[in-house]
C-alpha cells in the first residue's frame, strides 16, 4: 500500500495520456509528447487511489461524427469514483456507494461498464449513468481486477480478510 501523500498514476492504452492523483484530491492530465503542468480536474478533497482510462464508447461531435475522446475513472479514498470526459474536463457520472476506499479501477474492453474493488465487495457499475449494475458476492480486500478481453468475464483478487480466504474469483 502507498502512504497517505503518495501519488497514484496511469496511463492511457495508447500511450499519449498520463494521469496522476495525489493526496489532496488533484487529479492532473498531460501528455506524454511534452512536459507542461497537464489538465488538472477538481476531483474533490479526498486522496485519488487509483486510475483507470478508456476510450469514450459514447462520444458524437456535432455533426455526427465519432469523437474519440477519453474517460478517466478516479476512485478515492473515501469510496467514491468519479468517471471524468478529459476533453470536456467535466465529470461524466460519479459512481457512490462503495465501502470505504478504491483499491483499482478496470473499464470493460468496449469502454461500459466500469469494475470496481477495494475493501469488501466488487462493484461494476454503468459509465453512463454512474448506476451500480451488479455487487460481487466475493467479499474480501480486492487489490486487483481485470476483464477478458471479450469483456465477458472479471477476475478480481484478493487478500485474507473479514474471514475470507485469498486468492482470485472469475
């Protein structure tokens, strides 16, 4: 686990994007290409603890036009996750109700939904909407996530704790 102050990060899957949180809730986006202070988002006053991004499955220009924009998720410590556009920098939903803090974020391969773990139980919930859409009875600490890359299945870690046993659930 990182201490308190630390930074998080990520970067984009196509590599032009780094994202970083800190401890006063800062999220920052720059590109990877040049060193400039980035995009920061208000994402409020709790430490980020972690980050996910995805293209946006959403996303028309005016005239019709597909738009590949990103998505970033930022889970925080007090549970709560932020699903922000980057472009726009607004946040596109927020998702509320997990307990306690994010451990790890993972968008599905076509972008929605979201996956979510950290203490207790996993969550996957609707970019769209920030609407939860299934609770894992897996409950435990969940330091990890991941889906298939048909986006059918999720593997979630975990450790031994609330007298559960450790290893990974599909």
């Amino acid at each position: 686990m990182r201490r308190q102050g630390e930074a998080r990060g990520g970067v984009s899957p196509d590599k032009a994007l780094l994202a970083t949180g800190d401890g006063t809730g800062t999220l920052t986006v720059r590109p990877l290409t040049q060193i400039d202070q980035g995009t920061r988002l208000p994402a409020g006053r709790l430490r980020v603890s972690c980050l996910a991004f995805t293209r946006d499955p959403v996303r028309r220009h005016k005239d019709g036009r597909d738009v590949s924009g990103w998505l970033l998720a930022a889970g925080a410590a007090g549970g709560g996750i932020t699903i922000w556009d980057v472009e726009r920098k607004v946040p596109r939903a927020q998702c509320l109700g997990s307990n306690y803090e994010v451990h790890c974020l993972a968008f599905s391969p076509d972008g929605s939904p979201l996956a979510s773990a950290g203490r207790y139980a996993p969550r996957v919930w609707d970019v769209a909407t920030g609407r939860l859409l299934l609770t894992s009875h897996y409950r435990t600490t969940n330091p990890g996530l991941a889906f298939s890359p048909d986006g059918q299945f999720l593997a979630v870690s975990g450790l031994p704790s609330f007298g559960s046993r450790d290893g990974v659930e599909v």
